[in-house]
C-alpha cells in the first residue's frame, strides 16, 4: 500500500485533487468541472482516485479554494489553506527560485509576488469575467471554437486586432464588431488573449514588479496563445508546469504534508464517496446581526455549522468546522 498525501482544490468552475508519494512526486491528478455541487464533485474526484490508484495509506490531506472549507468537513481535512498560499507553495515546489506567479482560474485571476522564497505581495481579481476561463468558454462556444484549439486557432494570426479588453461586455460587442468588418478569426482570438493580457498587467499586476522566473498556472495556462503574449508583453519567457491545471490542489498536498499528521490524518477515507451529504443554510434572528448560518449534515446528523459571528450555532456542536490543524 502506498502512502500519499491528496490535495483536493474546490473552486467555482473546477474540482481538482492531486495524490503525491511522501517523497512529493505526484502520482495522479483529477480535474472535473464542479457544476455548482462541490460536494458531488470532490466524491467524483476522489472516486476516480480510487479506481486510479487502488488502495492507499493516506497520511494527510489538505483543501483549498473557495469550497475549502466545505471541502474540508467533507474530507475530514488535517490542515485548509487559502489560495495563495497553495499556489504559492507548488510553484517553488516546482520551480524553487520563482519570481512571479501569473495564476487565472475560472472566476478570478492572481497574482503573487514571490522574493526569496517568501511571498511578499499578491492582488487578485474577482470583480470582473474578463480574462478568466469561464470567459474564454463563454466566447469559444460563441464562435464554436472548441475551447482546446483556441491557443493553436490564435497562434495562426498574422495581422492580430485590437480588442477592447477591460470589460467582459466591451470585449464580445468588440469582438462582434471586428466579426462583421470581416477580420479573420484567427486575428481576432490573437487580438482578444493580447487584450486580456494587457488587461491583466494593468488591473491584477498593477504597482506589481513581475520579475522572472515567471510561472504561468490555472486552468487558462492551457491556451498557448496566451502564454505567448504574456511573453510578448513581458519580454521574457513564461513557464507553464507540467500540472498547471491543478497546481492548488499540489500545494495543499504539500501543505498537508508539511504540516505532518504522523500517520493520524484525520482523513475520512475513500468510502466518503459514496456518503450521502446535505448542505443547507437558514437566517439566524438571534440578534440585529441576522447570520446566515450555514450546515452540513452527513445521514441527518450535523457534521458542521459555520457563519454566526457570536458561535451560537457552530459552538452547540462542541467545535467549529472539523478541521485537524490550521486554516487560513
């Protein structure tokens, strides 16, 4: 049987897990969409781990992304970090002198400044779609591009336009636009990544010093014409990983793994998948405050409850989400 670490990364549009040996070579990873069901999610994930894999000796797991600390009641996390942090951590795992990490997901876009092995600033993007995957989808659908040969469609331009790419919105009427006046579509997919890379540097990178190494990952780094102009704009080369796609999930595994459980993971084991879950939420009217407290139950019995500013609910369970070390 061979001991592992997994990593599982729960964010809006994906579902990733990672399974690293004890040495931190990774053996396996999942990427499933995540639909809106986390917790199915995570149960697909980690089933295909499973049928991957056989029978595992698992001694940590760690949880990241937004659904991290659902992910973690679920699991029966031993540490539930945040993004950052994950990302930070595969990207020095993988390249240990890196510079800067350029990380755009499904719903939001990063950036991490990395100097002597530290992470000394970072500035994220979640207020608007332009430049995440879920954009990129949106438009290949638009223009039945498979989402797969949008980089390789783009890279064929020669005569690359000028798109509009601060706003979602202005970029598609944009790209309509260029459409209609006959542009041909390689020139325009080429034009629109060179807008979302502008539109990353001037909104995410903003006040930033990007310095190489630079290390491209998430979701988008898969679209080789992006990584193209962000070279371009940068004027230095772009490394993507191997495993950039879930390179969260790898550093919650390293995290999980740094954090040592001595063989006492609190890990609920693989049978979870087939657990029935229940999550839901109500308003607490308690107080002025009016929390939203939200719940998860396994077979009916509350596993969890988080929410409430004073503890009233979460406290009656004897503890706060059943993590086994510390979050963040």
């Amino acid at each position: 049987m061979v001991d592992v670490y997994l990593g599982v990364d729960v964010g809006s549009v994906s579902t990733n897990v990672a399974v690293l040996k004890a040495d931190g070579n990774v053996i396996d990873t999942v990427y499933l969409r995540t639909r809106g069901q986390p917790i199915a999610a995570v149960q697909g994930a980690l089933k295909k781990v499973r049928n991957n894999l056989g029978h595992l000796n698992v001694l940590g797991v760690g949880t990241t992304g937004s659904g991290r600390d659902l992910a973690g009641v679920v699991i029966g996390a031993d540490v539930v970090k945040n993004e950052i942090t994950a990302h930070a951590i595969a990207a020095m795992h993988i390249v240990p002198n890196v510079k800067t990490i350029i990380e755009i997901g499904g719903q939001d876009s990063k950036i991490i400044i990395i100097r002597g092995g530290v992470v000394t600033d970072f500035a994220m993007n979640t207020v608007c779609a332009a430049g995440t995957g879920s954009f990129l989808d949106q438009q290949a659908a638009r223009l039945n591009i498979p989402i797969e040969e949008f980089g390789p469609r783009a890279l064929l331009s020669t005569v690359p336009v000028r798109v509009a790419g601060r706003c979602a919105v202005f970029a598609e009427s944009d790209m309509i636009h260029k459409q209609q006046a006959g542009h041909q579509m390689a020139d325009i997919l080429n034009g629109l990544c060179q807008a979302l890379v502008r539109n990353y540097i001037n909104n995410v990178g903003k006040g930033k010093v990007i310095e190489s190494p630079v290390v491209f990952q998430g979701g988008v780094a898969a679209n080789s014409a992006m990584k193209q102009c962000f070279e371009a704009a940068l004027g230095f080369q772009v490394l993507v990983p191997e495993h950039y796609a879930v390179m969260g999930a790898i550093g919650a595994a390293l995290i999980a793994k740094e954090a040592g459980s001595k063989g006492r993971s609190c890990f609920h084991g693989f049978d979870l998948v087939d657990a029935d879950y229940q999550t839901g939420g109500f308003e607490c009217g308690g107080c002025p405050n009016t929390c939203e407290v939200v719940e998860t139950k396994l077979n009916k019995n509350v596993l969890a409850r988080w929410g409430d500013r004073c503890g009233r609910w979460s406290n009656a369970l004897g503890e706060t989400p059943n993590f086994c070390n510390t979050s963040g």
